[in-house]
C-alpha cells in the first residue's frame, strides 16, 4: 500500500516506513476488512470515517514530521492516523469529541503495543494545555479557521496543518509560527468531515 500511495505523491523515506509498519486493518469495521488496503475513505460509524490511506500519508508529510517531538491531533476518529504518527513523534496527543470512538481506539492502541498515543475526549478545538507547547498540530476534520488558543499552544517554529473551509471548498492549509507571526500556504482541495462543538458521550 505504501508502494501505492508513493507512485502517487512522494512520500519521504520515515513516512513511507510508518505508513508500511501501521496496519490499517486493525482500524477498519469488521465489515470493511476487505477493503483496508485500498485508497478509499471508510465509515467508522458515528457519521466519520477512517481517511483514505493516500489522504493519511499527505497530511502527515506536510507536518514536516522530521525532527519533531510532540504532535496534537484534532480529531482521533479510529486512531489510524494518530498510530501512523506515532512511528514518527516521540508523543502524539490525539483528541476526539465522540466518545465512544476514542474508547475503540484505546482498544486498538493497546492491542497493538502502541504506547506512545496520549488520548482524551474532549472538544479539540480547545487543544490540550496541559502538554503544549507542541512542534506540530494536525486536524484531521475541517475547520472554518483556526481558534487563536490552538496557535498559542504551538511552539515556535513549529507547524500547524489543517483542511480550511474556504468559498464551500475545502483546502488543506499549512500554518508555520514565527514569534507572533502565522505564515499560511494552501497545499491542496480535500474532502474531510467538519470539526464541530462539544463532547458528544
């Protein structure tokens, strides 16, 4: 599958390796087994899905993951994506606001010997204070902006991704922080279900 993804966007050598090491079957429902190793977006239930493989490793090549130590991900969902970083980040911190999601990705985390994914349920726009500041953030939903609290939970230097709502099209965004200035680039159209308020139980 990473073979796959590489003939269709470059993927650095660490990223091609995290993407081969994580196992994409342990994340899928039982009835999508099948289909784990294509490059399609899966319901996971909850009205979210799992992200497409292809989507995953996009996302995680544009945090820049080399030479970073901590990374906050905005929305858990199955974990697939948090357990991809994890090859790459010392500690991940991955929020989801549905909780019955977090809890099965818990699940899978332990079943997989993945110990390095720090996971709470909570509405992620709020970030998590308590571990910040962080190297890189990710969202994996889509935002209408970025809250002003998530730029000041991120280090200096460090970067920001996320799909940004713009004109009823989405377009993943790459935000660098340097002192109180945000730099932004758009990289690419996307396709990712919206962030919303709260904490759904």
């Amino acid at each position: 599958m990473a073979d796959e993804i590489a003939k269709i966007f470059p993927l650095s050598p660490e990223v091609k390796e995290a993407i081969a090491k994580t196992d994409r079957e342990a994340f899928v429902p039982a009835g999508f087994k099948h289909n784990a190793y294509r490059l399609d977006a899966l319901p996971i239930g909850a009205s979210q899905y799992i992200s497409s493989p292809l989507t995953v490793a996009k996302m995680t090549e544009y945090l820049f993951p080399r030479g970073a130590d901590r990374v906050l991900e905005v929305g858990c969902g199955s974990g697939y994506q948090a357990a991809v970083l994890a090859q790459l980040f010392r500690g991940v911190f991955s929020i989801e606001r549905i909780e019955p999601l977090i809890i099965e990705a818990k699940q899978r985390f332990r079943e997989l010997n993945i110990h390095n994914v720090h996971t709470r349920t909570d509405d992620g726009q709020k970030g998590w204070i308590q571990y910040a500041p962080y190297d890189r953030i990710l969202f994996s939903a889509t935002a209408k902006e970025i809250p002003q609290v998530l730029f000041e939970q991120l280090a200096d230097g460090g970067i920001l991704v996320a799909p940004i709502e713009r004109n009823k099209q989405q377009v993943i965004t790459r935000f660098i922080k340097n002192g109180s200035r945000i730099e932004e680039e758009e990289l690419e159209d996307c396709d990712f279900v919206p962030v919303l308020d709260g904490v759904q139980r």
